[in-house]
C-alpha cells in the first residue's frame, strides 16, 4: 500500500481492511513481518475498547428496534380498538338522534318539492330537461324528429309529460 503513519495502519487494522498476517517493514528493520506484531498493546487496547463499544451501539440499537416495534404494535391495536369505539359511538349518537332526523328529513324533502314545482314552471329550465330527453331517444326517431321540434312539443305538452 505504500508508506503509512503507524496510526493509520492501526486504524485501517481496527475496521478491517487490513489483516493480522498482512506484512509490513521499517526504514529501520527492512525484515518483513506480519501486522500483529506492530500493534502496540495501547492500540490493541483501544481496538479492543472500539469493538465493545461498536458492539454496544449495536445492541443498544437492536433494543430501541424491538422497543419501537413493540410500541408499534401497541399503537397499531389500539387504532384499531378506536375506530371499532368511534363508529359504536356514532352509532349510538345517530339513533338517538333519529326523531329529529326525521324532521330534518321531511323538511329537506318538502323543499326538494316545492324547488321541482318551481322548475317544471321554468321554461329555460324544461327546454334543457326535454333536450337532454331528445339526446335519449331512438336513433330513427332522431332521424325524422328535429330536436327544435322535438322541444317545442313538449313544451306544449309538458302538462301531460309532468303530471
């Protein structure tokens, strides 16, 4: 690899991507001889205590991963527990609620009513309802029959086509 400051060997030893029985020399001792001899103890030490400490961190992680699944699952079944909660309540909220439903209902019906009666007297309105009919009709209907024609019928007639 070149020449390396002993600090980078010791790192590049500590994560791997150096091995014990990869060679090295000095300047000062030209013999080639394996890695692990090198390696001062302090290194070996601090190695040593970067191992634990990585694998600490892994462990520690592990737990807050099967804690936070945990959690999740608790959360997930009480969703479900509330939605199942919630739509008993709506329920029980809508029955007791019925009689004035009812009115709302009614009165809601009435105006619809009273608003169709308003519309079958309007004329601009009946012109588009009786095309929108003529756009349902039979093709050979629509071959003879000229929807200008078509509408105005109606019109005359609409007593007989509402009632």
């Amino acid at each position: 690899m070149g020449v390396l400051p002993a600090t980078d060997v010791d790192e590049l030893f500590t994560a791997g991507f150096l091995r014990a029985t990869d060679e090295f020399w000095t300047d000062q001792d030209p013999v080639h001889r394996p890695l692990n001899e090198l390696t001062s103890s302090d290194s070996q030490k601090d190695a040593s205590w970067l191992v634990r400490a990585k694998d600490s961190v892994v462990a520690a992680g592990g737990v807050v991963r099967q804690q936070a699944s945990h959690v999740a699952n608790k959360l997930s079944v009480a969703v479900v527990g509330n939605k199942t909660l919630v739509a008993a309540a709506t329920n029980r909220v809508l029955e007791d609620y019925l009689p004035a439903l009812r009115v709302q209902v009614a009165k809601k019906l009435n105006e619809s009513v009273q608003t169709t009666g308003a519309a079958l007297r309007d004329e601009a309105f009946l012109r588009k309802l009786f095309g929108a009919v003529y756009d349902c009709l039979p093709k050979p209907v629509r071959r003879f029959v000229q929807e200008g024609a078509f509408i105005e019928f109606c019109l005359k007639h609409r007593r007989k086509l509402l009632h």
